[in-house]
C-alpha cells in the first residue's frame, strides 16, 4: 500500500512540470499506417508524438513559441533521430499549433499526464 502511495506522488509530482524546450518537426505522409515503437499504427489523423525518453502513453502539452498556440499530444513513439528536435508531432499535433507552413519550430513540452516506467 506504501509502494502504491509513493509511485502515485512521484508520478503525479511530475504532472504540470516543465519538461523541456527545442525544437518540434512533424512525420511526413510516408508513414501512414507503419507500425510506432509502442506497436501502433501511425495515423496522421490522431494526436501523437515521438519522444526519445518519455514513457509511451505519457500526454504532453505542446506549445508552438513562436504563436502561442497549444496542443496535448500522446507519446507513443521513439525519436527524432538525429538533428536537434527534442519531439516529432503526428500531421493532425502540427496542424493544430501551426506548424505545417514552417515545417520546423521552437515548443515548450509541458506533461499533463505522466506514466510510470
């Protein structure tokens, strides 16, 4: 009962947290329907992302600096690889915090929802 106490603090105390700044690109329509490092399916219709560290299921905020706009997003991939994004948004994440036309923006990630490891 302790253990479950303490997991659920530790969780939850990361909820709200700034997580981190840089960089956010999106996945370009080639990947349509092939299968994410959780196992499923991307959809550029869904409102998902990739990350290099946080858990799968972890729901992210992201806010587009350079106009504010924001959108809470679900991790259920792996990367970017390579360059310097920290988070690459699903067509549908991108279109929402205006992000097409550039290709390439500053974002503030915020957790909403964290998950254990």
């Amino acid at each position: 009962m302790l253990f479950v106490m303490l997991l659920f603090l530790a969780v939850a105390g990361v909820a709200g947290e700034a997580a981190e700044e840089g960089m956010a690109a999106y996945y370009s329509n080639v990947f349509q329907g092939r299968k994410t490092a959780s196992g499923a399916r991307y959809d550029k219709n869904r409102l998902t992302a990739a990350h290099n560290r946080l858990p799968f299921g972890t729901r992210v905020r992201v806010t587009n600096l350079k106009n504010g706009e924001s959108v809470v997003v679900t991790i259920n991939d792996r990367g970017p690889h390579g360059g310097r994004r920290i988070i690459d948004l699903s067509r549908a994440a991108a279109e929402r915090i205006g992000l097409i036309h550039d290709g390439i923006g500053r974002v503030r990630l915020d957790i909403v929802e964290a998950v254990a490891k």
